[in-house]
C-alpha cells in the first residue's frame, strides 16, 4: 500500500452541503464560546481592585500555573485516587483537543497552501495510536469519576450547591470520550471487504487499538460495513452536536471551570492567608470589609468561578468537622449564586453578611472560621478562603456585630495590650520566680529580641514555657532580652477577627517598642506572632528584621552543642502537633522534630501532620469564644493522638509548639476525659525535662527550671 494512502477521510458520508452546515455550527459555537468567555471575564473586571499585584511578572506566573496544573499536584494532596482520575481526564482531554486542532490545521491551513496533507503514513500512524492510548486514559478517568461519584458515592462530591449541571458535565464528558471510539469501530467496519471468510479490516487501523478492538466485537455480533456505514453518518453528527453543545455551553455552567481554574493559580498570591489585604487610609466606616457585591475584589469573584464543588476545603475544615456552622465550599458558592442571581435580577440585594436576617452568609459562619488555612492548603485551584472571609469579618466589626466575648478581649486589648484585661506592668511578672534576671532589650544591646507573647506572659500554664526557655536560653549563653511592659500584642489574631484599626495601632506600638532597642533577630515563643512580625509588619511599616520561631533558634543551639544534649536523657514516647501558623503557614516542620528527638523521647508521628495537621480550635479568634462542639477539635486531635498514631496507647506526652495550642489541648485533656491517659507538654518543657534529667538543671515542684548553680 502506497503511504498517501494510509490514512483516513475526515469527512466520510458527510458530503458537501454537511460539511458546510458542520463549519457553521462550529463558528456558532466557537462564537457563542468566546461571548460567553469574555462576558465572565469582563464581570471580574467590575470587582474592586485587589489589593496586591496579582498580574506582576506575567509570563512566569503563567508558566508556573502551566507546572502547577499539567502535574496535578493539588489533586494528589491528600487523594491519590483523585489525582490519577483528573490526570487521565486532563492529559486525555488536552490530548483530544491538540488532535482535533491537528486535523483542522491540516483541513483547513496546510491542504489550501500546500496542495497535499500531512496526515498520511507514518504521521497519520502514530496520531492514531497516540489519540487511541490518550483517549483512553480520559474515559478510563472519567469512569473513576462516575464510579467515585455515584457507586462510591464520595461524601465530599454532595452538598447544597450539588446540581444537574455535574451530572451533566460528567455524563457529557463521558459520551464524548467513548462516542469518539464507537465511531472510530464503525468506521473501521463501514470501510472493511467482506469476503468469503468474512469481514476484512483495513490492517493499518490496528494501531488505533481500541477501535479496532470494538470493531471486532461489533463484525462478531454481526455489523456489517453498509450498516456500520449508516450508522457511522448519524454518530458522526450526534457526536459534532453534542460537541458544539458542550463547547458553546462551557463559559454558562461548570467546565467553565478548565478556564477559572487556570486563571486562579495564575494570579494566585503566594502568601495569601499568610498575610492580608490591608484597608485603604482614606476608607470610610462603610468602605471596609466586604457588604454588598460591589465589595467584592476582582480575585475573588474569580475565586467563586473557579470552585469545581470537590469539598476537598470542607473535609478538611475543622470547624465543619466539630459541628460549627461553617463549611469554606458552601460560604464561596452561596457567594457565587448570590451575585449571578442579582445579576440576572433573579434577587434583591442584601447584606453580604450579617447577625441575623437575611443576609448571604451569617455572622456565626464567619466566626467560626479558624483562619488555619487548612482550606486553602487543600484546594486545588488555590482558592483563598480565609481572606475572604476575614473581609466579611470586617464588616461585622465596622457594624458592630461582632461576637459579644471578642469585643471584650478586643477592648481588653485597646485598653491594656493584651487580651487578659492585666495591666502592662504585669506583663514581665512570669521573670520573677527564676533565679537569674532576663536582660532588658532596652537598656542593652542583644542579638535575639524575644518577644514572649501575652499568653505566655499572663496564663499561668504558659508562664511555665517562658520560664523553660528562657533557661534554655540562659544555659546556651544566648545574648537575648526582652521588652518587659513595652511589649503589646502582636495583632495576628485581631486581625483575623476583623479588627484592622486595632491591629495597626499594635503594629505602630510594638515597632516603636522594637525600634527602641539595638538587636539584630527577633525570636518569638509563639508562632502567631511569628507569623505576623515576618509576613505582615512589613506591609504596613518599615519594619524588616529577620524572625525566627524559637524552635529555629533552639535547634541550632542543640546543633551547636551549646545544650549539653546526648539524645538519651529521656526513653518514653510522644507525639508532636503542628500548629497552623508554624507549620502550614511556614512551613517550619522539622526544627521541632529534631529538638524532641535530641531528649531521646521516640516521636510517633500523628496522621494528620505538617501541612495535612488539624487545627487546635483557638485560631482565628476561637480562643475567646464559646462553640456548641462535638468533638471540640483539641478532644479529636488528643484522641487521634491515642489511637491513631503508630504507638497508640503507648503515647505519654502530646508535645506542642505554640502557647494557644498547649491552653486549647490542656482545655480538651479535662472536657475530653484525656487527663489519667496523655500530659501536655511545650518543646521548651520538653528540653527543661530532658536537661533535669542529666542534672543539667533544677526543677521546682510546678515543673519550672532554671540553670544549676554549677552551670
């Protein structure tokens, strides 16, 4: 057989006069495409600007979005099944769409100027096997789709917003992959010989396997070619129809989602949740936070496009997983219907958010966000929940409806600078039971600046982590000091319950506090403050020294040798929490690790660890506030801790790195029944027990330490 004749005819049984009304449709649906496309795009353009550059350096972005979506690594986090089902049905799609643009460009470009075509011989050989083996990666991922979602039936896929229009896109999706082989099988029938030992394929057409297989199957039931020709003309224009159908219709339903999703990651901010969008100096009382639609950023109304319903954000809340009346993927879509029912004048408008009444989202949803970001960690498309919802938190704070417990501590913060309500002069009182002075970052130079935090400066539990580290600290010959009563609240938590102003007051006192001292790091017992002094001070002040979670510190001090550790001084086993703000936030993970492996304590991990770690319950303001839980999320963790880490039972100590998470887990101990069976203990404690052990230092019948006399 000549090579110009290994090929196939694009066209066959359509004819003239069909293959015009085919070009037609497909400028109609190419048209209603492209309307429907600019339409959503021109919508997002009516969105308030964002606050940061969401369009800086654009080429790179696009190519790290393209990294980001062709490896699917957001859909394998946490759901590997997930992620072989998208990947096939991605690659299987893109693979379809490049084939198609492949014949088009040799129909329609290369044939008219050339006068031959490419698709022929070996080119038109290897398309064909490549188009079979793709094609059925894609329906093979979309039958795990169906399968996940109807047979499985995945707790996730289903909720409020679960609508016809996922069945249809899947079911679409679906007809169209296995439609492509089923007309693929009649043609290699229609254009086969019948002779005398039956019906004869075209031998070349083996290399589109799968075809060929169902042609098979078909010639043994008894399909014969003038039949399978029939046949071939109408699932040829059924299978065009539904094509054109699926395309126009994509910018009006669901698979809109292949464009949104793509433009999410692209203009996506990297430390979104980290840090937060700042409020205009020259906004009014009813300018900030987010009250109407016309509130609403450009991004974020991207954000709600971009949602494909997975539920990957509400499996992993745990405010939804404790019974608080919030669930991420519901607030984003209710968002959603709300400004394309108002657009279409299916609705009236009304507050966005609100305590009481009829208002898209409620007061109590919002507050009982935890600002964990373990939402947005989970989401694929890189939706950004948490700064969203903090500007609905906004709003609630400018209208005064704010939770009665928060206005509280956050008027005991206004007042006093801290939550407690004490005086400043208390705040240094925790140095008075050692045996050493902590030095005064005011009056002498220092290379660390601690800021200790309020809770470990006024909770008497906590009072005892500030007492170990500063032993560890004093041990190490670290030249550090502190603020004493200058020192206010850092502002991380305050600013998530939407209290803006109050947090940039803090930033403004606390940075004059800093500027009064000569040091060259700051190092913090809590990861709250962390996380604010190095990713949100700099937006708002000059602020621009390097930070460090006290863990980073003490783990090179470890390293050093300046602690006098062996990794023998302790032989019991324990288990290691990652708190939202050192961890996900940071991604400061192995620091803790290795100073709790360097006391010799046997650390079995937690299921839910580093990125993947689940929430104490105190972020986001939860720490003041009283929940209808079931389990609260400090029960549910220290009952994971028990149960579900490799050593079990045989866990002894829940160690902690962060001063909110020891308050809500010794809090869980008592209301969990958990206090005979797991202690609750800092890495600092950890360290303080370990050196105890040696005799490196003295302990007091509370559990404190100082150095011994001998050190």
């Amino acid at each position: 057989m000549q090579t110009d004749q290994v090929t196939r005819e694009t066209f066959w049984t359509v004819g003239p006069v069909g293959k015009a009304v085919f070009y037609f449709l497909a400028a109609v649906a190419i048209l209603f495409f492209l309307y429907g496309t600019y339409r959503r795009f021109a919508r997002y353009a009516e969105g308030t600007e964002d606050w940061f550059d969401r369009l800086d350096h654009l080429p790179g972005r696009v190519l790290d979005a393209a990294g980001v979506v062709l490896s699917n690594r957001g859909q394998f986090d946490r759901d590997p099944y997930a992620g072989v089902m998208h990947a096939f049905i991605l690659w299987g799609f893109l693979t379809l769409l490049i084939g198609t643009a492949i014949i088009g460009f040799d129909i329609d470009v290369w044939r008219p100027v050339t006068g031959s075509s490419f698709f022929v011989g070996d080119f038109y050989l290897s398309y064909s096997f490549v188009m079979d083996a793709m094609g059925l990666l894609f329906v093979v991922g979309v039958g795990m789709a169906i399968w996940r979602r109807y047979r499985h039936r995945e707790g996730r896929l289903w909720g409020k917003h679960t609508s016809l229009e996922d069945d249809a896109f899947v079911w679409t999706l679906f007809l169209l992959g296995t439609g492509g082989y089923v007309l693929e099988a009649f043609r290699i029938v229609g254009t086969a010989e019948v002779t005398a030992s039956g019906v004869q394929f075209i031998a070349f057409e083996r290399v589109s396997f799968v075809g060929f297989f169902l042609a098979g199957a078909f010639a043994e039931l008894g399909l014969r070619p003038g039949f399978a020709e029939t046949l071939y003309h109408w699932t040829w224009w059924s299978h065009a129809l539904l094509a054109f159908a699926f395309i126009a219709y994509v910018p009006a339903a669901k698979p809109f989602h292949m464009l949104s999703s793509f433009a999410n990651v692209v203009t996506r901010d990297e430390k979104a949740g980290v840090r937060l969008p700042g409020v205009p100096e020259d906004a009014g009382p009813e300018e900030i936070g987010y009250g109407s639609i016309e509130d609403i950023s450009w991004r974020h109304i991207l954000d709600q496009d971009a949602c494909t319903k997975c539920g990957r954000c509400s499996s992993v809340c745990p405010a939804k997983a404790s019974g608080r009346p919030l669930d991420p993927r519901d607030v984003i879509l209710d968002l959603k219907s709300y400004r394309e029912d108002l657009d279409a004048g299916r609705t009236d408008e009304v507050e966005i958010v609100a305590d009481g009444g009829d208002s898209v989202v409620a007061a109590e949803t919002m507050e009982s966000c935890m600002s964990c970001m373990a939402c947005m960690d989970a989401c694929p498309v890189d939706i950004e929940h948490v700064p969203e919802f903090t500007q609905m938190n906004r709003r609630l704070t400018e209208t005064g409806q704010m939770d009665e417990m928060v206005q509280d501590a956050m008027m005991n913060v206004f007042q006093n600078g801290n939550t407690f309500g004490d005086p400043a002069r208390k705040r240094p009182d925790w140095t008075d039971d050692l045996e050493f002075e902590v030095p005064d970052a005011r009056e002498e130079d220092v290379e660390f600046l601690w800021y200790v935090g309020e809770y470990p400066s006024y909770d008497e539990r906590n009072r005892r982590v500030a007492r170990s580290l500063a032993t560890l600290f004093e041990r190490a010959g670290v030249s550090y000091g502190i603020l004493y009563e200058d020192e206010q609240h850092d502002g991380n938590d305050v600013r998530r319950v939407g209290e803006e102003g109050l947090f940039e007051m803090l930033v403004e006192d606390n940075v004059e506090a800093f500027e009064s001292s000569t040091f060259e790091k700051v190092v913090t017992t809590d990861p709250h403050s962390m996380n604010t002094f190095r990713n949100e001070y700099p937006e708002v002040s000059e602020f621009d020294d390097p930070v460090f979670h006290y863990t980073e510190v003490v783990e090179n001090l470890v390293e050093q040798g300046r602690l006098g550790l062996d990794g023998t001084e302790l032989d019991y086993v324990a288990t290691y929490h990652d708190p939202c703000h050192l961890g996900r936030m940071n991604e400061v993970y192995e620091a803790p690790r290795e100073l709790i492996r360097a006391t010799g304590v046997e650390l079995s991990e937690m299921p839910r660890n580093r990125a993947d770690s689940f929430c104490c319950g105190g972020g986001g303001g939860g720490l003041w506030m009283d929940f209808e839980e079931d389990p609260k999320p400090s029960e549910e963790r220290l009952r994971e801790a028990l149960e579900d880490t490799d050593a079990g039972a045989a866990v002894e100590k829940f160690v902690v790195a962060c001063p909110m998470c020891g308050t809500m887990y010794e809090d869980g101990r008592k209301t969990g029944d958990f206090e005979d069976d797991i202690e609750v203990i800092d890495v600092a404690e950890l360290l303080c027990e370990a050196l105890a052990a040696k005799g490196a230092v003295a302990t007091d019948a509370a559990g404190d330490a100082s150095p011994t006399a001998a050190d």
